[in-house]
C-alpha cells in the first residue's frame, strides 16, 4: 500500500501525539507500505513557520529530518499534479491540502488525514 501523508499527520507522528489515530499509526508502520510526503507540505510548513502560525525548533530543516529519519520519501510536484489539482472541485479552498489531494489521485495512493473537508473528494482515504 501507498500512503501520502496530509502535513499535520507528519508532524504528529514525529512527535508521537495521541492525536494521531491508531488506524493511521497502524498504517504508517506497516513492513509492507510505503509513506510519502509531498513537497507541498514542506511548502507549507515554512510559510507557517514565518508567519508564526507553527512553531517548530529547527525550522523547516527540522520538517527534512523528520520525514527522513521515520523513512518517508519525498515527492516532487510535478506537471500532473497541478493538471489535477486545476479540476478538482472546490470543496477545499487550502492550496497545499488541494496539492496533496491532487497527488494522491494522481499517484493512486491513500491519503492519510483527519481534515473533514478532503473526505468530499473522490480519493482513498485513511483516519
């Protein structure tokens, strides 16, 4: 199984928070799947780092190594995504949530997150 996982959902891994479902815990850890983080997330956190809506120790560098020492591989975006990305529906205003979603979809993989407004796409989702 391919899993590409929503921002909040790297951070909260990382910080082991009981926020995260045991279903999505479960799911990350598994031998057999694979966890990916698109590059809009990284996008994200560093324009809420410098408006000061995320406070993370290390920066945007910090976001790098955790997605590096819990083994996730990042993602690119690249042309397909914004294809998608242009003709989703407008259930969802937040540009970087719109990129994962698109990515996801294009790379049929199971999206990992708890964000009630993503579960109105056409998309395989995980909580």
């Amino acid at each position: 199984m391919k899993y590409i996982l929503d921002t909040h959902v790297v951070l909260w891994f990382a910080e082991y928070s009981r926020k995260l479902s045991d279903r999505a815990y479960g799911a990350i850890l598994d031998a057999k799947a694979s966890a990916y983080v698109s590059m809009a997330s990284a996008w994200e956190v560093a324009i809420k780092l410098n408006t000061g809506k995320l406070d993370l120790d290390g920066g945007v560098s910090e976001f790098f190594r955790m997605i590096d020492v819990n083994g996730f591989t990042m993602l690119a975006i690249e042309r397909e995504h914004l294809v998608q990305m242009e003709i989703l529906p407008d259930h969802h205003k937040d540009p970087f949530d719109r990129m994962i979603i698109a990515t996801a979809m294009v790379e049929e993989m199971t999206l990992i997150t708890v964000d009630d407004n993503i579960h109105r796409y056409d998309l395989s989702l995980l909580w």
